[in-house]
C-alpha cells in the first residue's frame, strides 16, 4: 500500500494583496510589505537587474529600508526614513495578520511564499472539520508561527514548538493578531526531536505535522542540530505521534542540501505502509516586473 509519489513541481503564492516582490537583480529583491519597500540580498538572484528603463529605475531608488551584507558576514539595515519597529500585514484569502520587523540578520519574521502551504492545509483542515473530525496539529521549528495561526483558523488545535523563546512569543503576537489569542494552541519552547521523544512517551497523538528543520541549529538547551544526522530520526520520530487517520504531513526546507525528490523519497519511506498521496517541489514569488518566478524553498507534502 504504497503512496502515490507526483514528479516535484513549482507552487506561486500569488494571492497576496498586502506583499508584492517588485523586482530582483543582481543579488537584490525589492520587495513591498504593506506600504513598506525594502531590498534585500539573495544568493538565487545571480541574473542581472535591468537598467535604462525609467520605472524600473526608479522603484529602485525608491525603498525604505536596504539590508547591506558585510564582507565578514552579516550585514546591517539603512533606513531612509524612520520606520516603525513593527508592522502588520495581512494574508486576505484566508483572514491572517502578521507582524513585521526587520531583524539584524535580514529577514523580516515571515516568508509569503508559504502561503500556498497555508492554502493547501487550511482547506484539509476545514474539510476534516465539516466531516466531524477534531484535527490536532503539530508544528516543529515553528519560526513566528505563520503556519501555527493559518492551522489554528482553519479550526484545529496546534502545538507550536521552537528552540527560540522570542519566536514563540512572536508567535503569541501573530495569533493575537489574528484574532486567535484565546484559540486552542500550546506554545512550546524547547529541541524538537526531544520534545517529540517526550510526546511519544506521554501517549500523544497529532492528526498532521508540520515542520521545517534547519541544516544547522541548537535547541533550547544548547543541543546541536544537523540535518543530515537528526532529520531521519525525528521524522520516525513524528511517525510515531500521528494518530491512527492522519491528514498530512509537511516538510518545508530552505537548504540546499536537500531537493524536492529528496524529501519525497524520505516521505514515501517514512510512510510506505500508508497510502495516500505524496507531492514534491519547490515555492516560489511571481517577480511583479516580468513575471518570472523567484524559487524560495522546497517542500514535500504527503495526504491520505
């Protein structure tokens, strides 16, 4: 019984209203977040910005806020105008409010390529939910909790566990945000292959998991992660908590030391005697200009 395994393909979150990617070139995105530009680097962006026409050139010069990478590593923003600590934008297809705020090491708290992840789950979630089903979701290296609260909308529970304690909290902001602060979700700080060997021994059982592991990381401890040596472990890990009629299982990843096929052959080890259906690929961002796609990550999905 095994699962049915589709070639990897490409998803485009194209239903944001709130996030546009204007333009990329030369190693730079410009990018609107709310009423908000920014440029930053990215290593796919190895073709060249187009010059000489007169828009392009000047949404360019137009930003708020520029991330400059240090040759030492890192970076630090420059900010032509004072901007706000945080703000919020929302995801309008399905009613979501995120914060954001430029961090030090250029990410901004939220990746809008996830959305098409958002999309697919919500809408098994609420399948599940009109068919009388309570549906428990578990959500390891949570980040802010962007998929935490577009689970908890659809109408599940969710355990949102990461090492950071401030990526937690962030999370609690977004659910508020949200309008979900009184929703049915456990915030969790902790290592996540830890936390998932105790759930094991507590007899819990999770209805879909979501995860999105690291290459390197600590937990909250101090303990090292690396996902050539860990991934296989937790993921038998998680097979282990889902109950007897899971719905999904989820697997984002933004190294390159793993590909779509990759995470698609781990799924249909993983569960070989399941059924159901796997799929594989990368995310991405239209590019407003010229309509290219800017690949962002990859994913792999398996669904009963």
């Amino acid at each position: 019984m095994s699962a049915n395994v589709s070639r990897p393909s490409l998803l485009v979150a194209d239903r944001w209203r709130d996030y546009a990617l204007l333009d990329c070139g030369d190693g730079l995105k410009h990018e609107r977040w709310g009423e908000i530009t920014l440029v930053r680097p990215d290593p796919q962006i190895i073709w060249p910005r187009r010059r000489g026409e007169k828009e392009s050139d000047a949404r360019w010069e137009n930003w708020d806020g520029f991330y400059h990478r240090s040759d030492t590593g890192g970076g630090k923003w420059e900010f032509r105008r004072p901007l706000p600590d945080h703000w919020k934008i929302s995801y309008e297809p399905l009613g979501l409010t995120f914060k954001i705020h430029p961090t030090s090491f250029k990410h901004t708290g939220l990746f809008p390529e996830q959305a098409v992840n958002w999309d697919w789950f919500s809408a098994k979630i609420k399948t599940a939910k009109k068919l009388g089903r309570e549906v428990n979701v578990l959500n390891l290296f949570g980040y802010t909790g962007a998929a935490t609260v577009a689970a908890a909308k659809a109408g599940a529970s969710v355990c949102h566990v990461d090492a950071a304690e401030g990526m937690v909290k962030w999370c609690k902001e977004n659910a508020a945000h949200s309008g979900l602060a009184a929703a049915p979700i456990r915030y969790i700080a902790d290592d996540c292959l830890k936390f998932a060997r105790r759930e094991l021994k507590r007899g819990r059982h999770y209805d879909a998991i979501i995860m999105d592991p690291p290459t390197y990381g600590r937990g909250a401890t101090g303990e090292m992660w690396k996902l050539e040596e860990h991934l296989w472990e937790l993921l038998t890990a998680c097979r282990a908590l889902l109950s007897e009629q899971p719905l999904f299982f989820l697997i984002n990843a933004y190294t390159a030391r793993l590909s779509p096929t990759v995470v698609a052959n781990l799924l249909a080890e993983l569960m070989h005697d399941r059924g159901g259906a796997i799929t594989a690929g990368e995310v991405g961002l239209p590019i407003a200009r010229d309509e290219k796609v800017l690949p962002c990550g990859i994913y792999g999905r398996w669904e009963a």
